[in-house]
C-alpha cells in the first residue's frame, strides 16, 4: 500500500493520515476517509477528511464581495456615479454605487455582496458627464465661466476638451487632455500639463448658436473590490486532512497539509470543498 501518491483520489491519498484518529493505517479506512464531509463513522464521529489540491483550489474558494475602493478618485463628476461588476471566475449578485464630492467619487457603497466569486471581479465606474459651455460667449480673461466650478473641478484635475470649428476657444484643441490650473466658484483655468502655465485662451469664432457645442469632461474614476468571506481556505497544495469543528466551535475548517505537493494531477472529489479557480 502506498503512503501516497500525486493524483486526486482514494487510491492515492495518504494511508498514514487515519491514524491522526486513533484508526489503523489500511486500504479499507484510507478510501472511507478520502473526500469525507460526515460524520466518520470509522472514527470518532469527527467531520474530517483528506483532499488532494492543486496549486488553484489551494489559492481560491468561493465568498462574496466585502472590500471596495477607490484608486482614482477622478474629476468633473457633477452627480453620484453608477458601478459595473464583471466577474472574472464565477459569482454574482454584487452591486454598489459610487458616492461624489467636489467632482471626484469618494466611496464606493456596496449595496449587495453577491456571491460565489472565486477571484475578485473588476469594477467599472460610470464616467463624469461633458459639461457644455459657449465656446465664445464663456471665455473672457484665458478663463472658461462654469456654474459652480469649483464643485467641478478644482486645481490639478485631468480633463477633455471637445468642440467644433465654431464652438472651439483659441489656443485649446479638439479631443485634447488638459489639467485645470486654477478653479474658483465661477471659471476654470487650463494649462497643457499638470502645474504647468495658465493658457492664454480667447473666444471662439462662432457666436450665441454656433459656438454652442464646446464640452469639457472630467476624468473617470477608477477603483477595486476583493472577495471575502471563504476565499482565503489556508490550504496548502498537496494532501490536507480537513476538520470540521463540533459543539461550540461548529463551522469552523482546519486544514493541516500532510504532504506538500507542487503539482497534483487530476481533479478529484474535492470540488465541493476545494473550488478550482
């Protein structure tokens, strides 16, 4: 009888491992207790068992999303934002909106954990929406007039400007990134790189109607989510006796690696217990 072996099932899991319960070693007690999730009624009533894992369902189980944040925080967003999950290895159900200050996202809100995500998903935030303005009509001193601003956009942020011949300032161009130098509760200034120079902008050609059209959006915000709840199972690649706790310690998983393995092949059993990622 081997003591053990590198592929997933009864035959090869390790003969020695029933005697952690007081049982002897034999091919009959071995393949009771590979994969068990009951009662071992060849022992002493323990939820315990052996599992092969590969180096996947060694890293990965299943749980719901518990963290959210933000990486970057934006610009020019003028109401809360909307989140989009994209699951990468299973799960879903989770949501969560995005709340906004001064024209950046702040937090994000988990409105609903999901489920059974073996990895963390992506996030998408909806972007900020183009702010109009009158390419001529808005420009006066190198400053564009916005409504509130500074609620907008403050000294720093990344922007787009977009517009047409007519609607166009002198000195910005069309589909072009630029960083707001300056910001107060009426305009905003804008310089070619971040902290660089004010430029010198002057209105553009058209008049009331035609130089309508002149946008500028901010940047989107970006941000993360991590899984919770079982994906951190402390299983090492290789052979691990699972306990299950009883009594007062009920629901709680031990797992105890008896013979590390690299690279175990083939997929036993254990998926219940031990997702592939």
């Amino acid at each position: 009888m081997a003591l053990w072996g590198k592929t997933d099932n009864a035959a090869n899991s390790v003969s020695y491992a029933v005697n952690q319960f007081g049982v002897t070693a034999n091919s009959d007690n071995k393949t009771a207790f590979y994969g068990n999730t009951s009662a071992w009624a060849h022992g002493n009533k323990q939820v315990a068992g052996i599992f092969g894992a590969d180096g996947t369902e060694a890293r990965t189980g299943s749980g719901n999303v518990a963290i959210a944040k933000i990486s970057n925080a934006g610009s020019g967003y003028t109401a809360n934002a909307t989140v989009t999950f994209t699951a990468t290895n299973g799960g879903s159900g989770a949501a969560a909106n995005v709340n906004v200050a001064v024209g950046r996202a702040s937090v994000i809100n988990i409105t609903a954990a999901g489920s059974g995500y073996k990895t963390n998903p992506t996030i998408t935030i909806s972007a900020p929406t183009a702010i109009v303005f009158n390419g001529n009509t808005a420009v006066t001193g190198g400053a564009i007039t916005l409504a509130n601003a500074n609620t907008k956009f403050l000294a720093g942020d990344k922007l787009t400007y977009a517009g047409n011949t007519t609607s166009t300032p002198v000195g910005l161009t069309d589909n072009t990134v630029y960083y707001v130098s300056f910001a107060n509760t009426t305009v905003i200034k804008l310089a070619a790189t971040p902290g660089g120079a004010n430029i010198a902008i002057t209105a553009a050609s058209g008049d009331n109607t035609t130089a309508g059209g002149a946008t500028v959006t901010g940047e989107t915000a970006t941000g993360y989510v991590a899984v919770g709840g079982g994906q951190n199972k402390g299983v090492t690649a290789g052979w691990n006796i699972r306990t299950a706790g009883t009594g007062g310690r009920a629901g709680r998983i031990q797992n105890e690696c008896l013979v590390a393995i690299r690279s175990m092949s083939g997929d036993g059993s254990d998926d219940s217990i031990l997702p592939d990622a």
